[in-house]
C-alpha cells in the first residue's frame, strides 16, 4: 500500500520509491511529470487530421483506378466473346458449304 501510495498519491517514480526504501524513509521531491500541453495535443491532432484526408483522397483515387481497370476488363470479354462467336458462325458456314459441295456430288453419282 505504501508503494501504490507513494507512486499515485504522491508521483514518486521507481527509482525515488527505492531511494525512499534503502535511506530509511526519508522524504523527498517528486519528480516532475511532463504533462502534454494542448499545443503539442493540437499539433497531434492536426498532423491525424492530414494524414487521413490524404488517405482519403488516395482511396478515391485507388476505386477510380480499379472501375476503370474493371471496365478495360468487361469490354476485353466483351470483344473476346464476339470474335469468338463470329469464329464458330464462321466455321458452322464452312461446314454446312462444304456439307452442301458433298451432298451435290453425291446426287450426281446416282
């Protein structure tokens, strides 16, 4: 109790608490707690206050970035898809002509 009296109460550090133990009790000055001023708590604060508006505008300018990389990615597919579909309408045309160049021949045999 003494301790916790001696740190809380009267703001001895560790060391005065042991200077206060081995030199038989005797009394002494605190040391003097540095308490943050509202300036430097202000300066803090300010400094918080910049850096999450730069975050912020990183972040938009992150999202904007990925929605135009994501429309460069639907109108790839989008392009892929089409080549791909005239190439089978293209290769089912050549199927049924040749298909058509057979079936010609075929009837002129008979």
């Amino acid at each position: 109790m003494l301790i916790r009296q001696l740190s809380r109460d009267q703001n001895y550090s560790i060391k005065q608490i042991e200077y206060y133990f081995t030199t038989d009790e005797t009394k002494i000055n605190p040391e003097p707690v540095e308490e943050s001023s509202s300036d430097d708590i202000r300066k803090d604060l300010d400094t918080i206050l910049e850096r999450l508006e730069l975050q912020g505008q990183f972040n938009q300018a992150l999202v904007m970035k990925l929605d135009e990389q994501q429309h460069y990615i639907k109108e790839s597919l989008n392009k892929r898809d089409q080549l791909l579909l005239e190439s089978l309408k293209a290769s089912q045309e050549a199927k049924m002509k040749k298909k058509r160049f057979f079936n010609w021949f075929g009837s002129d045999k008979s």
